[in-house]
C-alpha cells in the first residue's frame, strides 16, 4: 500500500521537525505500508514556520488548490490514498472531486472519531488566525456539540518554534495550562490544533495532559487511511460515482480544462519514504 502524505510546511527549513514526521510515519504505520512524504515549494513562504500564510483565506484558496491538485496527481501516480496533515484539512474536498482514491484530513479524521465515541474535546492551537476555519469545520462535520474549548497558547509560533529546536518547557508549560482549562470546561480529550503542536506533543512523548488523552492525529490519519483503502478492496465502502461533486467526466475533458487553467507542477522539493 502506497499512501502520499501532503504536509502543509516546507521540507528542510525545520530539519528537526522533518526528522520527527519520519520517526512518527514509521512507528504507526502496517509492515508494508508505504507513506511518500510531499511538502510545499520552497517558494511558497521564507519563513521556518508558515504561520502568517496559513491564516488567509486570500492565501488559502492558491494552497487548496495545489493540494487538491496533488490528490489528482497521486490518483495518476498509482497511490492507494492521499492524505492532508493539516488541521484545516486544506484543499480536501475538492481533492474528493479530483482524485478517485480515498482522500482524507487530519480535521476530518480527528473530529469525526470524537463524534463516533461521542466525547467531548478541547482543542489546543498556537495559531490565532486557524481558529476560524477549524472550528467552521467542527461545525460542519456535526461535532460543534462535543467542543469543550479552543485554547492558543500565549507563546505563540515562538514557543513552538523552539520546542521545534529543542526547548519545549514554554510549549509544553501552555499546553498544560490550557488542558486544565479545557478539562474544568467538561473536555474528556485534547486535541492538537495544527500538525506542529501535534508532532511537538508526539516526539515529547505527551500522550496525556492534566489526565486528559491526546489525541494523534496523525497516526489516526494515516491509520484511517490504511483502513478505507483495505474496506474499498473489500467492497466494503466504495467511492460515488453520481451527482456533482463524486461524478467524472473523462479523462480527455479533464486534460482539456486542466490544460487551459495550468498551475504550478506538484513538485518534491523533500520527498522521503517511510515504512
């Protein structure tokens, strides 16, 4: 099985956090699971962390698109599944339309298996400006009534920035501060907003903060996926082929449109394999 994980970051900028996203693939992963790693073009943002153009919806429509794209790649590509590891799952329903193999995000995945247990969840971010689309989404995936809470932490990306680099005591200080919070709020779980906190929390070994669980988005991601390809094979589920949005009008329709609209080639500036 093949499944091409879209980050939402920059490869090399943060080698340490490139490292840990490895670490993570391989420890959730089946034996024989592959997970090709695609990130952003190094054009996309000069900045280590792309906090200040992740939080635009101007910008976020251009990043939607190209990894909507992405999705369509990795369906001609041969892969079995795509995935999103952003918390706003960016770009994942038009990758649905586009692409014929399963497509999941890290929103979707997370706030769907609360939904399904049905327990209630407090959700820990650092960036301001994501607040707005994740807690949309909440709504939209009919979780709004299980959200205890949606804390930022005070430091900011410059408290992520170094738990990145190796001083977590500030990250890790307000991420405890705020799941007592969310815990008083009636929070039975916490969840990472974005996949930095998320993977800071993985690699510091926090699976529980203030005797809440911490969800993993990530391992629930790319489990999630690994299940919904083994279910299509087992004609168990299956992907639509009717109505607007899951219907496809041929290839050659395809090629002709996507001719006329060119956008930027879905490129590999770091691309790793982990099994």
């Amino acid at each position: 099985m093949r499944i091409w994980l879209q980050k939402h970051v920059v490869e090399g900028r943060m080698p340490e956090l490139d490292e840990w996203y490895r670490e993570h693939v391989a420890a959730v992963v089946d034996p024989g699971t592959e997970v090709v790693t695609h990130t952003l073009p190094p054009e996309a943002y000069a900045a280590d962390i792309p906090e200040q153009r992740v939080t635009f919806g101007a910008l976020a429509h251009h990043f939607n698109h190209y990894f909507a794209r992405s999705a369509a790649q990795a369906d001609r590509e041969g892969y079995d599944a795509w995935v999103i590891a952003a918390g706003q799952d960016p770009g994942l329903d038009a990758a649905r339309s586009m692409a014929t193999i399963p497509a999941l995000g890290y929103g979707s995945v997370v706030f769907n298996y609360c939904l399904r247990e049905g327990v209630r969840f407090g959700i820990i971010g650092f960036a301001e400006g994501l607040r707005e689309p994740i807690t949309a989404n909440v709504e939209r995936y009919g979780a709004g009534h299980l959200l205890a809470g949606y804390a930022i932490i005070p430091g900011g990306p410059k408290a992520m920035a170094a738990a990145i680099t190796g001083d977590p005591q500030r990250f890790l200080e307000e991420v405890g501060e705020a799941a007592a919070e969310a815990a008083a709020a009636g929070a039975q779980v916490i969840v990472p907003a974005e996949g930095l906190p998320a993977e800071a929390l993985w690699h510091y070994g926090v699976r529980e903060a203030c005797g809440l669980p911490v969800l993993d988005p990530l391992g629930l991601l790319l489990k999630s996926a690994e299940t919904e390809v083994r279910l299509r094979a087992l004609g168990s589920v299956a992907r639509p082929t009717k109505g607007f949005w899951f219907a496809r009008p041929g290839e050659e329709a395809m090629e002709e449109v996507e001719s006329a609209f060119p956008g930027r080639p879905i490129v590999d500036p770091g691309r790793d394999d982990a099994r």
